[in-house]
C-alpha cells in the first residue's frame, strides 16, 4: 500500500495551512521532513498533489480527490479512538466543534481555557469551516458537538438545551429608528441589513420576510467586527444577540432596539451523535457550557426564559 496516515495528514495540514511551513507548525515537523514527505508521496502516485499559486499551495484535482479520502479515514478513525476510550474510561481524546453562528466563536475561547484546565489531555479543535451547517458535518462525523439554535431533527442526534439569549436590531446612536421603544419588520424594511450569511440561508432575513417586510439591501459579512463597524457608520443594520456587542452598547457607539414589542429571544442546545454523549469529556464540555454560558462569563446573569430559536 503506497498511502499512509502521514501522508493523509500531511495532505489535511497543508491544504488547511496553505504552506509547508504553516503545516510543519501543525504537525511538529520541519519544512525540509514535509518537503521530502510529499516528493515521497506524489512520487508513489506519480502525480502531483499541490501547485504553487504565488505564495500558497493550492491542490491539484488528484490532491483534491485525495484530500476526500484523508478526511474520511482520519475521521474515521478518530472516532474508533473515541469509542475505545468510551469503553475503557481513559480521560484522553479529541473534542471537534463548531457552532451555527460566527459571533459564538467570541465567548468559545474563554470557555476552553475553563476547560483545559479539568482536561489537559483533551485536543479541543474549533472548526469553523462547518459554521454555515454544523449538523451535516455532525452526522458525518467531522464534529463531536455542534452548537445550534436551529431545530435539528435527525434521530441519530441529540440535543441538550444549554443557554438562551436575546437578538436585537442594532443602529447607529444618530440613526432615526434607535430612539424608537421597539423595531418591527416593516420599520426596517427602507433598511440595508447586515448578515453573516447569504438570504436563502439566513434565518434573520427569512424571518423578516416572513413578516410581508424584507430590506431593501442585504451585505453579507462573516465577521462580527466588521458588521459593528459598518453599523457605526451608518451603513446598515445588524440583528445581533444583545451580549455580542455589551462593549459598544456601554460606551454609546451603537444602540440595541428590541425586535418586536416582547422582545426576540433564542435558545441554543449543543448537538451530538448518540453515542459520543456518552463519552466523559464530551459530555463535561456540555455540562461546563450549560453552567457557564457567555452572558455569564461576561459578567451577566444567565436568563431563565427561552424563547423562539433564530440564527
């Protein structure tokens, strides 16, 4: 057999890194070991698996193809390594997640040095490439919890509820509508609405439009500090949760207006296959998440009521 589980590895860490060097810094190996490591392998295939694209390595339609299967058999396996240590009790593994909303990717770190902490021995491994659908990746068995406010209605997953939040409509100070008690769907419909995702697959504007009111304009931006910017040069709106932008809303740079009279609220669960809810240290990630949401390690109280779920 000409493959070996370096050769996938080194295959995932370069793709992901883009570079030898970023790839050596993953895998604890030198440039020179990985340079030799894929003239070894592309010699035993006898094609070439990356092109150099000015600085980065990109991958050629065998590296593509190749890359497929390495994610299958590494998968594979690090789920056979989790399910051994499920039955043997050993408190070692690797814990992949990912959440369905890139604001989340904020409070995470300071959950997992909280975590860390009660579990040297874990790999904790964020994978934000599955954010736009966490739940496939899931059940494909690229993740081991998912953190999601979408309903999720697939039997072989389950679904611990572990926080709630609230979602607002965030304006700039001057803006006309931020004096206003609260925001409905027709208030903002003249409106630009900045989001994360594309409008067929946003919650946000789906939900709008299912008030008979979309906005006028949509920007879709995938980072939260650029939406905070755009938003404080009035540029636009953004439905954000309330604790994602506590900074600006202390200091005046923006202003939270309540969507709808009663509010908005969302509740989020952390989503696992079955069996890995059983493993130890997988299940301690979700208890630790449901003591220690982020409004909690921002200082704030944890709410108590849940509400309607929105991304």
């Amino acid at each position: 057999m000409d493959l070996e589980i370096r050769h996938l590895k080194l295959v995932r860490a370069v793709t992901s890194a883009g570079s030898l060097t970023g790839a050596g810094a993953v895998l604890n190996l030198t440039q020179s070991a990985l340079s030799h490591q894929l003239r070894d392998i592309e010699s035993r295939l006898g094609t070439p698996l990356f092109l150099r694209v000015g600085k980065r390595m990109m991958l050629t339609p065998a590296g593509e193809r190749l890359l497929r299967s390495a994610d299958e058999v590494l998968d594979a396996i690090a789920r056979t390594e989790d399910s051994i240590r499920l039955l043997s009790g050993t408190d070692r593994g690797l814990l992949r997640l990912s959440t369905e909303c890139y604001t989340c990717y904020h409070w995470l770190p300071a959950l997992l040095k909280r975590y860390r902490r009660s579990h040297p021995n874990v790999d904790v491994r964020i994978d934000a490439d599955s954010t736009s659908d966490p739940v496939s990746h899931l059940i494909a068995g690229r993740l081991d919890v998912a953190i999601v406010s979408d309903p999720v209605r697939d039997r072989r997953v389950t679904v611990r509820p572990v926080f709630s939040d609230e979602m607002v409509i965030v304006v700039d100070p001057h803006h006309p509508l931020a004096t206003r008690p609260y925001l409905t769907a027709a208030d903002v419909a003249t409106e630009t609405l900045l989001m994360y995702s594309p409008k067929e697959n946003s919650t946000i504007y789906k939900l709008l439009a299912a008030e008979g009111a979309v906005p006028a304009n949509t920007h879709v931006i995938q980072l939260t500090e650029a939406i905070v910017e755009m938003v404080k040069a009035g540029l636009g709106f953004a439905f954000l949760a309330r604790w994602a932008v506590e900074p600006q809303l202390r200091t005046g740079a923006l202003r939270a207006v309540p969507y709808t009279r009663r509010g908005y609220r969302r509740s989020w669960g952390a989503a696992t296959l079955k069996d890995m809810a059983r493993v130890a240290y997988i299940r301690e990630f979700i208890d630790l998440l449901a003591d220690h949401p982020p409004f909690q390690q921002n200082g704030r109280r944890r709410p108590t009521n849940v509400g309607i779920k929105v991304r």
